[in-house]
C-alpha cells in the first residue's frame, strides 16, 4: 500500500520573509566583498549619505535591462572614502566613473532591496582602468589612421570667428572669455552650453563638436574646462568626443585644465593647451602674430615707397632740367630766328614801303597829266551843257543851246548860233 504525502509550502509573514531573505544574505555574504563597476545616480542626502547604482560600464543611461546593484554610502564611511581620495587628488566619485568599492551585501526590508553598503575604496583601480581604455582607444585610432586627421588641417590665418564649447558659467567659460576680451581684438564667440561632467557629457560635447562645425564661417572650435581630478575629465576620453573630433574639418583647440595626463581629446586635437586661459592665448597669439606681420609689410611697404618715390623724384627733376635746358636752347634758337625774320621782314617792308611809295608818285605823276587844271593851264578849255555834262562832240550840240566854258581862270556863259564839222 503506497502512502500519498502532500508536499505544503511554508506560509511566511512579511516580516518572516524579510527576515529569512536577510538571513540568506548575510549567510551568503558573511564578509564584505569587492565590486567593480561604474556609477550611475549619484546622490547626496541632507544627513551626509551618498546612493548610487553599480552598473556595467558603459551601460546606457536609463537602460531598462543591465545589472544593477544599489549602493549606500553612510556619512561616517562617506568621510573615510573622501579621506582616501583627497589624498589620490586623482577621482572623485561621479556618474560613470568606473570604480571597485568594497562593502557589505545586505537586505534593506522597508524597501525589500538587496544593496551594497560601501565602506571603501581603491582609487588606483580607477584610475588603472582610465589609463588602459585611454590607451587602447589611442592606439585603436592610430591603427585606423585617423589620431592625427585634425592635427593635419590647416589652422587659420586669422581665426577670429570662434566656436566656444564649455560649460556656461563655470570658472573655464570666464577666464577664457575674460582673456579674450581684454586682448583688444574683435573675436566673435559663438558659446555651445554643454555638460562636461556626467554620463550625459559625452553625447554633448560630441553633438557640440558636430553642430559647431555646421556652422561655415566659424574658423577653429575651443573646447575648455577647468581641472579637477582625473575622473572628472573622463568624458575627454570617452570615443564618442575622439571620434567627433577626428572627423571634424574645422581644427580643435583643446583647453583642458589639467597639468599632467593628456586626455585623447588632448591627443586628437589639432592643438592641445594646458587651461582655458592658454586657448584663448593661442588665438591672441595667433591674430598678434597676423598684426606683426602687417605692421613689419606696411612699414617695409612705406620704406620701398619712400624710396620709389625719392627715385621718381629724381628722375622727373632730371627730366625737368633737361627740358629745361632744351627749352632755353630752343627758345634762344627760336628768339634767333625770329629776330632774323623779322630783320628780314621789315628790309621787306621797307622795300615794300619804297616801292609802293614810287609807284604811287609815279601815278601820281600820270594823275597829274590828266588833271583838268593842268590841262587847262596849258590853254585847254572844258566845255559842258547847262546841265554840267560834259560836251564831247559837235553831234551833240543844237542851235540855241547854251553852254559852260571852263578856263583857267573862270568860266564863260555861251550859245550855240551854229555847229560845223571838221
């Protein structure tokens, strides 16, 4: 005869299975372990607590899959872990950085929520883990030919249109703008307002890079922010910016504030300076070095005019003498001629005036042949009708008619009593 047994689950109160789940935990996880991961969520509460998720690295923000542990930080183990870090000066707990922490696994039943409650930190991990993808993405864009590609544009002459990409606000926004404003030339900023800090920077500074670069008339971008420790930088390193930056035509000026490590934004950049202030110094320096330039050609220009003009000068005063001196010979030539003409013209005219003079006297002469008064000193007599003409033939003349004799010396009233031919 077979026996049946039915098999009955356990019946838990709430607090039972919390109590037993905890239980399970803490016998699981008797000892504090070590965990690596990256940071996402960090935030601080008014009592000096800290809580954030340990996520895979890279794991998208807001992801909804991915593993996922919570993570408590207590004030009094907040201050240990900041003790620790302040003396690295080389991470600061943010969102995506990648850290190992060490801490015990608990079950936190008002929230039923297995999290991890921290209590230390090793900073060279981090820190490790920053330089080792740093380096492998370096050598990844070395191998792909592209490290150099922005370094290898050519830098403006005069770059005066400016791309800024900062955070607005921030210590690296003013001193960069302050310098730029006192240098006394007309730069024309265009400000792109990231975050340079945070899970989010990356896609900002790369979609900056890209929109700044859109516009055609700006001449070089500045990318700047100020220092910090060396996970604050950690968007510098993120592909997303490298790779923004090398397919970028306009060249990159990075102005990272940071004295030591160069980031891959550094690497891929067409010009790296050490704070924002040395950026806006490059640019100055650059436009300074246009303005030497134009100073040292106009000066040069000046001197080789001077002296073009000084040779003109020269050559039209000698010019000048010369024709002078032609136009003196000329005129002396001239004043010669014109003398001999007009010696000549007036024995001609003197000639003209005697000879003129003897053919009038001798006209004079036949004029006087022919004067009545001559004619009629000779005892000739000029007869005339009444009327004054003259008579010059018998055939003219009628009985009776009465005419006028002149005589030398008077005039004779007489009448016609008969004609007769000859």
């Amino acid at each position: 005869m077979v026996a049946i047994v039915h098999w009955v689950p356990e019946t838990f109160t709430v607090a039972e299975l919390c109590s037993a789940v905890a239980q399970t935990v803490e016998d699981r996880f008797s000892q504090e372990v070590w965990a690596t991961g990256a940071i996402s969520g960090l935030s601080r509460s008014a009592k000096g607590h800290a809580y954030f998720d340990l996520v895979e690295p890279d794991r998208p923000a807001g992801a909804a899959s991915g593993s996922v542990m919570p993570v408590a930080l207590f004030a009094g183990a907040r201050s240990r872990v900041n003790t620790v870090l302040k003396k690295t000066r080389a991470v600061r707990m943010a969102d995506g950085v990648q850290i190992k922490i060490r801490g015990r696994v608990t079950f936190y039943p008002p929230q039923s929520r297995v999290q991890l409650v921290m209590s230390q930190i090793d900073p060279t991990y981090s820190v490790a883990q920053m330089v080792e993808a740093r380096q492998i993405l370096i050598d990844t864009l070395k191998a792909e030919g592209v490290l150099g590609a922005n370094h290898a544009l050519e830098f403006p002459v005069l770059p005066l249109t400016v791309a800024l990409i900062t955070s607005v606000g921030s210590a690296a926004h003013a001193d960069f703008i302050r310098h730029i404003e006192t240098s006394g030339y007309g730069f024309d900023v265009r400000t792109f307002d990231v975050r340079v800090q945070g899970r989010d920077a990356p896609r900002d500074l790369s979609l900056a890079i890209t929109e700044a670069e859109s516009h055609t008339d700006v001449d070089v971008i500045v990318m700047v922010r100020g220092g910090g420790a060396r996970s604050d930088l950690v968007a510098f390193d993120h592909e997303q910016v490298a790779r923004a930056i090398t397919r970028c035509q306009v060249p990159v000026i990075a102005g990272i504030g940071h004295e030591t490590d160069r980031s891959v934004a550094d690497e891929v950049s067409h010009l790296s300076t050490k704070t924002p202030t040395a950026a806006a110094g490059a640019l100055i320096d650059a436009v300074r070095r246009v303005e030497s330039y134009l100073d040292t050609a106009s000066r040069r220009l000046s001197g080789l005019a001077g002296q073009q003009i000084d040779a003109n000068q020269r050559l039209v005063d000698q010019r000048v003498s010369r024709l002078s001196a032609g136009a003196e010979s000329h005129l002396a030539l001239s004043a010669h001629a014109l003398a001999s003409s007009a010696h000549h013209l007036d024995n001609r005219a003197r000639r003209a005036v005697e000879n003129a003079t003897t053919r009038v006297d001798r006209a004079e002469l036949r004029l006087r042949g022919h004067d009545p008064a001559v004619m009629l000193g000779r005892g000739w007599a000029m007869t005339r009708h009444r009327d004054g003409t003259p008579v010059r033939s018998v055939s003219e003349l009628t009985e009776h008619d009465d005419l006028v004799t002149t005589l030398v010396d008077g005039t004779v009233e007489s009448k016609v009593l008969r004609t007769s031919r000859t």
